[in-house]
C-alpha cells in the first residue's frame, strides 16, 4: 500500500484571463486530498468521507474511460461538452480518472483506491484537478512507474478536461507542482515555479468560503466566451496586464499595490457578471478597511482570498458579516509521497 497525497490550490491573480492566453499565478493551499493505493485484479475505489464504494473489472474502467474521451472529442467538435460531463457526473468522476490513469501510465492491471481529503468541491479550490493528480500518483507508485511530476500533471489535465471541457491546465499544474506558480496556456504552456521570485511565505491571507456556485466551471467559462468579444476583452487584458505587475509587486514586497491588484482584478471579474449577493457584501466590507478580496477560479461564489497587513481585523470583519474565515497555509508542498 502507498499512500499519496495532492493539495488544492487558488488563484492570486488571472482566472478568466488564463483561458484566454493571459498568466496567472496560482499558489497551493494546505487543503490535500489523500489517495492509499494498492494494486489489484479490480478496480475498486472507496471515499470514506461519501460513504462511496465501487468496483469494476479492469476492462470496464479502461473502456469507461475510452468513451470519456471519445465524448469529449465529440463536444469539443460541436462546442458542446453535455455528454461528457454527464457520462462522468457525481462520483463517475473517480473512475474517469482512475481508468485515464491506467491506460496513460501504460499499467497491466487493476488497483484498490481508498480516497479521503479536506477540499470542499466546487469551490474554486481544485478540488476534480487535486483529486485526478492524487488517483494518478496513487497507481504509478502502487505499480512502481517512473513518472515525473510532468506526467502526473499530463495524466492530471487529461482528466480536468473531461469535467472542465477545455480548461487551461492552471489548476492542476499548481495542485501537481505546489508553491507559488506562474502559469501561460500556449504551446507549450509556460510553468515557472516562483520559488526564487517570492522566496518568502505569503502571511495575512484568508480563506472564506462564500457558499456553492449556482453554475459549473464550464458554465461560468462559457458564460464569459458568450459576452460581447470587445467588452469582455477589454476586461482580459486588464487582469493580464495587472498579473503581470503582481510578480512585480510580490518581488519587491510591495503589499499596498498587491491590494490594489487584487482589487483591480476582481473590479473587472465583476464586471464579467462574476460576482454574487454575499461576495459584493464582504468585499465591499473588507475593503472599507482597507483591505483587498476576490472569489477564485470560476468565481459566481465558492472561495474567496482575501488580504489585509491587519489579519486579526480581517477575520474580526469576517466574522461579522457572518463568515468563517479559513486559516490556510499557502505555497505548500504539490503531490507528495506520504506512505510507501
Ligand atoms: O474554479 P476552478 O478551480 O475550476 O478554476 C477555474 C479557473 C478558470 O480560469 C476560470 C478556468 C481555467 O481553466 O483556468
């Protein structure tokens, strides 16, 4: 038995704008999903948490898979990704990504999963990225496959596109790589760890969870493409061009023009009708203070980021506005080994 496990991740800047070429930086959260795996004639893959339990031939989760894929090359000819997300909705997901790690890690072979983790799902935290990372590492350690981090995070990607339609592969090379990353769709996408730019720990963020977003990542992602092309772009841009001064900003710890960005950023995901009742609240709040919030990743409520120098204010006004501020390390370690 191995046991892996894989963290979560947020978006400090450029969600929205990073499907459309523009950077973003991610960094992991200390939220992890844990997977023990162990080889096996079957598949069967338990989540204690959901009290979920199933098992398949090897045969059955390779071809549940090969029909994932094929749905998912279908939509993307179409523009429409329905049959997809619905052939793998709920806890179908798991076994998408278990038989997509099989057939990519080349395995001759079935494995018993046993999931558990702490990352709320739909949230904006990567939680389908962490969970298809966490599976893949699970099996390649279980049947002892040389894969780099690179591979994981191909398998990773694989997966997020079946749920995600054509996501930007942002979120799983954060969750697979861990600290603070640079991300840039494009051919080839551009990875660069931040560990010598930012080599300090980011302190005085917190997490409040705003609520489940009423629509999917793939909804609020078409919701955007479908706005008018000169407004929307517009407002890309503006995200792009405030990522890029944010490396800048964290480089030289400048903290005030870091608010100032986030600030920035969200004023123009808002305008993009990403917003919510609860989020307009407690950003309006927290920025009377002086403070700096944005929702992450899809946005349209889930997970919020929020900054002020003053963190024990910060909760207080949290607090108030009656939600619970989440003590969450950033830049944590990416997919770890925690048992052999
Ligand atoms: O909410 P999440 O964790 O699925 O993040 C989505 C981030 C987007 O930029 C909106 C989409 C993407 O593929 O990068």
């Amino acid at each position: 038995m191995v046991k892996v496990s894989v963290p979560g991740k947020v978006h400090l800047i450029g969600e929205h704008a990073v499907v459309y070429g523009e950077p973003a930086i991610l960094s992991a959260v200390g939220l992890r999903t844990f997977v023990e795996a162990e080889r096996s004639g079957r598949v069967i893959i338990k989540d204690r948490k959901r009290g979920f339990s199933e098992e398949h031939s090897v045969e059955e989760a390779l071809d549940f898979a090969r029909r994932a894929s094929e749905l998912w090359k279908e939509g993307k000819e179409k523009g429409d990704f329905s049959a997809v997300r619905e052939h793998i909705r709920g806890d179908r997901f798991k076994l998408a990504a278990a038989g997509t790690a099989l057939r990519m890690l080349g395995v001759d072979g079935g494995v018993s999963l046993q999931i558990d983790g702490d990352i709320p799902p739909g949230a904006g935290l990567g939680s389908s990225a962490s969970l298809a990372l966490a599976i893949a590492k699970g099996i390649s350690e279980a049947y002892g496959v040389d894969s780099p981090v690179e591979e994981i995070n191909r398998i990773g990607f694989e997966v997020e596109k079946l749920s995600h339609g054509t996501p930007s592969g942002g979120d799983n090379t954060a969750c697979a790589y861990g600290g603070l990353i640079w991300f840039q769709k494009g051919n080839p996408n551009v990875i660069k760890p931040l560990r010598e730019e930012v080599p300090y720990r980011l302190e005085n963020f917190v997490l409040v969870y705003t609520g489940r977003p009423k629509k999917t990542t793939l909804e609020l992602v078409s919701h955007v493409r479908n706005l008018d092309e000169e407004f929307r772009n517009r407002r890309i841009k503006a995200i792009g061009n405030a990522t890029r001064e944010m490396l800048e900003a964290l480089k030289r710890r400048d903290f005030p023009r870091v608010k100032e960005l986030i600030n920035l950023a969200w004023d123009n995901l808002s305008e993009l009708g990403l917003s919510t009742p609860a989020a307009d609240m407690l950003i309006g709040r927290i920025r009377e203070i002086g403070g700096a919030a944005k929702l992450c990743g899809a946005c349209g409520g889930g997970i919020m980021l929020c900054y002020h120098e003053d963190r024990e204010k910060l909760r207080k006004v949290i607090e108030e506005a009656g939600f619970r501020p989440m003590e969450v390390e950033l830049g944590v370690e990416g997919v770890r080994i925690e048992e052999v």
